[in-house]
C-alpha cells in the first residue's frame, strides 16, 4: 500500500479537541486544509458570546497557532470561507480580519447560515493555505 497523500497536520498543543471524527487540520498537495474553527478555548467554552468581532479574533488566533503547528503563518493563507449567522457582523468580523492579516488579502467566501454548532456561536471560519518551503512570513510580508 503506498503512503497517504492526505495527512493530518501536527496538533498544537493548547486547542479544544475535535468534536468529531475529523482532523484541525490535514495537509496534501503542498497544502494546509483547516476545518471550521469557531471560538472555543481549551476547555471547549466559547469566547466572545455575543460579539462576532471577539469570536472572529479568537478564531484567527487559534488558526495561526493550527498554521504555526504545521510549518506555516497567516501570510500563508490563500483562501478564506467565513460563516455568519447574521451578516449584520460583517463589519466587526472585518476589522477583526484587518487586525490579524494585515497587508495580506486572501480570497474569500463569505455564507450567511441559518445556524452553527453551539448556543452562541456566530461565527465559524475554515482556510487553506499553502505550505511554504520557507519559514513563515509576518503577516505584513
């Protein structure tokens, strides 16, 4: 049998566990696949209840830690896809966005969806990026 092309990503030490039979991260092809992060601390308890901008932040943390684990940084993301239960959010989910990315501008998805996994929960972001034969950039590469 040969080796999987498609393997799970290195763990960061610190993130709530899975929920599910799935993977933080994998990579193949020369690239990261992130699942959908929402903003739960080590404990699995949501940060930011209420505010979509402090959820969108957190969400961005923890997934320059996930990048961070697999040899990657934020400058590294090539796509976004961001799920909002209420678009009204944008605007604060934006400059959350701005604050973490700087210069950086990968594509996006933006969905309105009609609920998310947990009471609270506004916001969900998944990302893929590519695998840098360098080490990381700054977010202001």
């Amino acid at each position: 049998m040969s080796p999987a092309r498609v393997t799970p990503a290195p763990a960061p030490a610190g993130l709530a566990a899975p929920v599910g039979h799935y993977s933080h991260a994998t990579i193949g092809g020369g690239l990261i696949f992130v699942s959908g992060l929402l903003a739960l601390d080590r404990a699995g308890a949501l940060v930011g209840a209420g505010d979509a901008g402090v959820q969108a932040a957190f969400i961005f943390e923890t997934l320059d830690v996930i990048l961070a684990a697999a040899g990657a940084g934020l400058a590294d993301v090539a796509k976004l896809s961001l799920y909002l239960v209420d678009l009204a959010d944008r605007g604060a989910v934006n400059a959350a966005r701005r604050e973490a990315f700087g210069a950086v501008k990968p594509a996006s998805t933006l969905v309105q969806v009609a609920g998310l996994i947990g009471e609270g929960t506004l916001v969900e972001i998944e990302a893929i990026a590519v695998l840098p034969s360098e080490p990381p950039r700054g977010k202001d590469a």
